[in-house]
C-alpha cells in the first residue's frame, strides 16, 4: 500500500494507519474507499446512503407519506397531505411502536467537510470545492476522488503546520518541548477529527506518522504537516460512522452510541463537528431524548453556528446551486439582458439563503415567517438591479420591498428568477416546487409520453398561462398540470426576473385558481393574495415541511417520499410542528425522533 502527499509517496510512513483500519484514503492502489468494519460500503451507493437498499427496504423504494391518489390516463400522485399523529395508511404508530432505519458510513458533504476544517484547524476558504472534494449521501470514491481529497488534505496540512499557534493546544518553545507538545496534538486533533477518544494504538500509530514527519524534515512543522495530512485522509475523518457492537442482532433497535450521536446532532444542528461540550456529554451516554434535547437547547442559543447548521437545509430545499450555474435573462429582443450579470444572479442566491436563515436570530421563529413579508436582504447590486431606493453597499442588509403583492420566499426574486426561463416566466417550474416542496407530492409522469416543448419566446396575442393552457397541456396531462399550475399561475405577478408586472404579453395578468390534491389548500382563490396568506396559515405545509426537513436531517437529501421504517416518525414530527410552526422548536422534535437518535441494526460486525 502506498499513501500520498501532495503527489509523492510518503515512504510507507502512512501504512501505520492501515493496522487500525484506518487506510490513507489517498491511495491510488485500490481503486475504492477503505471500508471501517462494520460500516457498509461507500463505494456501492448502499454504505454512503443508508437509506435504501436496506434489510428493511431491499429494492431501495420508499412510501410516500400520505397516501396514493391515481390521476387519469396514469398519472399518479403520491404523498401529500396528512397532520395526524397516526402515520401513513396500513402504518401502526401508535404510542408503543419504535422504528428506525440502519445507519451506513456517509461521507461529509463539501460543506460539512469546510466547516470541519475551520473549526478543527482555523482554515477558512472553500477547500472542498477549490480541490473538488465531493461528499454526502450519493458519493462514491474512485482512484481520481481519492487523488484529489489526498492533495487536498496536503494542502490544509501545509496550511496548518504554517500558523500552529492558531489552532494547535501548544507551539513547543524550543527542541526540548517538542515531545511533550507532539502528544498534546495527537491527543487533542485525534479526538477532535475522529468525534472520539482515540485508543492507545491510534494514539501510538498517529506518532508513528508524526515522527517520520519530523525525521524527514529535521523540523517539527514537518511532522505536523504529516501527521495531518494522514489524519485528514483516515475514514473516521472523512465518514460519519456508525459501528455495530458485539451481540446485537439483525432487525434490532437500538440507541446510537453517545459518542456517535454527538457526531450525528452536531453535523446536524451546526454542520459541523462537534464542540468540547457535546464530546463531554456523549462521555456519559447522550442516548436518551432528555440529554439530546438539552444539547439541542445549549446549541440553537449559537445563532451564529445555528444558521450555519441551518444553512444546509435551505440550499438544499430552495437549489442554492443553481445561482451559481451561469444563469441567462433575455432582453425584448431575445439577446442576453447585459444588465442581469453574473454578480446577480450570486447576489440573488445569497439574499434567499439569508432570507431563510436569518429567521433563526428571531426569538421565535414560525414557518409563516418564511411565506410572509415584504422585507429582502439586498445588496447594491440587487438593489441597482431591481430599482429599490436607496444606494445599497456590498454587506447585505434587510431591505423592504413594499407594494408589489411581495409575501416571503415566493416572491423573493431569487426563487422566481431561477424557475423561470430567459425571457418568458415558468408556471409549471414554480408550481413544481410549491409541489414538491411544500406539499409533498410525488408526481409520475406517464409511460411514453412526449412532452411538447414551450416556446422560449412571447407567443403573439397569448399570454404565458393561455399559451400553457391552449396549447402545450395534452388531455392526458390534465390530471397532473390541475396540481401543479394552479400555484404556479398565482404568482404571475413577477416576470421571468422576479419583477413586479399586471400585464403579460399586452394583456391583464390572471393570477386565480382553484388548488387540488393540496390538503388544506384545497379550493379556489381569487388572486395570488389570497393564495400565499392561505400558504403561510397551512398546516399541509407545515407537515409537508417538516417531513423534508426530518430526510434531510437523516439523509442530507430532500425528499417527496420517506423510507418505510421513518413514516412514524415523520407522521409524529409533522403533527407536533403544525400546532406551533415554531423552527427552532422542530429542530429538536427531529433530534429526539425515534428515526434519529436510533438505528436498526443489520447484526454484529463479522
């Protein structure tokens, strides 16, 4: 076996870790990530997940929550709807049923893996994403993505060794420190980086790495520089791990280790790893819903760290991704509008992110809060753009926007930009979400149907929602489209940049509808007005919000659907948020589910 620092072999020095199962991940020898007993397979899609393909769920399918309504001509629509406490149809939950899902290794996302290195190591930056190191739920290693975490990790290391003073628990004053300093570092960065003790062995093999460091660089920062580099490159670094215990048996469930919890909860809350407390907490169990709640009311009073946390939620959930991806807007004549570049479109993306989050500094803040309001953060770029008063800075401050039918995230003019196309707005896109994401709904496109295009340009004498009607919707599409326009429809009002408009192509804009399949926003509504105060008020939404926010808690996905053995607890999470909408209060109602402070166990390690 041969490990790598910044493309040149370390000697053999990084062998030491493979005795305690902890390979270099930047050997380029096997071809695939090194498997900590136990804990499933990163490589295959099953370990990196643990969410399907399980003992529980062979096929790798899911239920949607709710219930299954058939459309017509095959078309399907699944989940959706519910705010009772007894689960989905066919689903016992009642007060005695305790059900979890197994727990495979999942690599930490890009950003997990920053925020990781900042509090660990006082590096900021973007490190994963500058070294394309990939992470989450779906990633899987091949020779080039361990080749990139090991040069990544080099870098950092390098980094690292040059400023000790800034993260290192002590800088040896002269030669005859060093010894003593060495194993404050290994004692304090094994725990730190790995979420636990590290045993005797670890300790000793981690010095084994850093003396090699020192011998070859006749220095003491050259240790440094490779003792992290190994330390970086090791499972329990890169994975979020759960190890089966000796005894236990298949289908089985069981609490998750303190130390393991600790890990989970912080990645969780903060995204990141956890603090000096939550490790002096998980010392002594953390199994219990009681401890777990404590920690979670010690760690939301971090506003700072909470919307860091919170912060992955919401750019996974609104598609932050997507600013980033070279947005295109069209002036009247069709050629690209030199005026919406591409320091809007990333303005924008920041604004709807703060927008979200920044609701978490509130002293309560409600979900109606999120579909509510006039009031955006804004820089000088957006403010020019949008024509808002004021002459703006480059620091994004809290800017209202009042008089143009605004009500929260779906009107911000980020989310109405980046579902629509270049020069004519997106009905079915912004209705898409609002079924998704807001109701739940699964939609199933019919077999073999074709899709006629939408003209990218206006269509003479029709306006966007005729043209839709008249013309692009085929018979047995109806069922599907009578779910999503409606919504899509209400928020005609904003143009294909998220400008305020009453006329659509030379005529009156039509923002009514009549919503189905929606739960409690079932009904007609008179104009987009009346749509989103119904939205803000919906318990249908909070359920439904509550359900993606439990997957992405467990998974780091957001999701329309939820494994079969996590329905109780998205059916009991959804009920209790929906009598207050409070965000911080569902925080905690996921950390004490039963889906997440326990596991199925697959059996004992081999």
């Amino acid at each position: 076996m041969t490990c790598l620092h910044r493309n040149r072999v370390l000697s053999g020095a990084c062998v030491v870790f493979a005795a305690l199962g902890q390979a270099c991940t930047g050997s380029v020898t096997g071809g695939a990530a090194p498997v900590p007993q136990g804990s499933g397979n990163p490589t295959s899609g099953t370990g990196a997940s643990g969410r399907t393909g399980s003992s529980s769920d062979p096929t790798g399918t899911r239920t949607g929550v709710g219930g299954t309504g058939s459309g017509a001509s095959g078309a399907i629509v699944t989940g959706g709807g519910g705010g009772g406490g007894s689960g989905p149809a066919g689903a016992d939950c009642g007060a005695p049923t305790v059900q979890a899902s197994p727990l495979h290794a999942r690599l930490l996302s890009p950003r997990q893996y920053d925020n990781t290195i900042l509090d660990l190591l006082k590096i900021g930056g973007s490190p994963a994403e500058t070294g394309n190191v990939a992470g989450g739920e779906t990633a899987a290693l091949d020779s080039t993505a361990l080749q990139f975490r090991a040069n990544t990790a080099a870098e950092i290391a390098a980094q690292a060794a040059a400023n000790l003073s800034a993260w290192s628990p002590c800088v040896p004053a002269n030669a005859a420190a060093q010894a003593a300093c060495e194993q404050q570092i290994i004692d304090k960065l094994g725990q730190r980086a790995y979420r636990r003790p590290v045993s005797a062995g670890e300790s000793a093999s981690m010095k084994v790495l850093f003396d090699a460091g020192i011998a070859a660089g006749n220095d003491f920062a050259t240790g440094v520089d490779w003792f992290l580099t190994g330390l970086l490159q090791t499972p329990d670094f890169q994975y979020q791990l759960v190890r089966p215990t000796a005894g236990e048996q298949a289908g089985q469930i069981l609490p998750i280790g303190g130390y393991e919890m600790a890990s989970r909860l912080s990645y969780y809350v903060w995204d990141s790893m956890p603090d000096d407390a939550l490790l002096a907490a998980a010392a002594t169990g953390l199994g219990d819903a009681a401890g777990i709640q404590a920690q979670v009311a010690r760690m939301t009073q971090n506003t700072t760290l909470l919307v860091r946390g919170m912060s992955a939620f919401y750019s996974n959930w609104l598609n932050t991704a997507a600013y980033n991806e070279g947005i295109v807007k069209n002036d009247a004549s069709g050629k690209p509008d030199p005026t919406f570049t591409q320091a809007v479109a990333l303005s924008l993306g920041q604004s709807i992110l703060m927008t979200a989050t920044a609701l978490y500094g509130s002293p309560s803040p409600n979900i109606s809060s999120l579909f509510t309001g006039e009031t955006y953060f804004m820089n000088d770029t957006l403010q020019k753009f949008y024509k808002v008063p004021g002459a703006g800075t480059s620091t994004f401050t809290p800017v209202t926007v009042p008089g143009e039918h605004r009500s929260g995230l779906l009107t911000h003019p980020a989310f109405l930009t980046v579902n629509a196309r270049p020069q004519v707005t997106a009905p079915i896109l912004r209705g898409a979400f609002v079924t998704s994401n807001l109701l739940c709904l699964g939609l199933t496109v019919p077999a073999n149907l074709v899709i006629p295009p939408l003209a990218e340009t206006p269509q003479a004498g029709l306006t966007t929602r005729e043209l839709i009607a008249q013309i692009h919707v085929q018979p047995q599409c109806q069922a599907c489209h009578n779910t999503i326009d409606p919504p899509g429809f209400a928020l005609e009002w904003f143009d294909q940049v998220g400008n305020v408009r009453t006329v659509d192509n030379g005529k009156p804009v039509d923002t009514s509808g009549t919503m189905v399949n929606a739960g409690d926003l079932n009904g007609s509504f008179a104009n987009g007005d009346e749509f989103l105060s119904r939205v803000g008020k919906s318990s249908t939404v909070r359920t439904c919000f509550a359900q993606q926010f439990l997957e992405h808690a467990l998974s780091g996905e957001v999701s329309t659907s939820v494994a079969t053995n996590d329905q109780c607890s998205v059916a009991r999470v959804g009920a209790e948020f929906a009598k207050s909408g409070n965000l911080v209060d569902l925080v905690g109602l996921v950390a004490v589910s039963d889906s997440f402070r326990l596991r199925m166990s697959e059996g004992a390690p081999q």
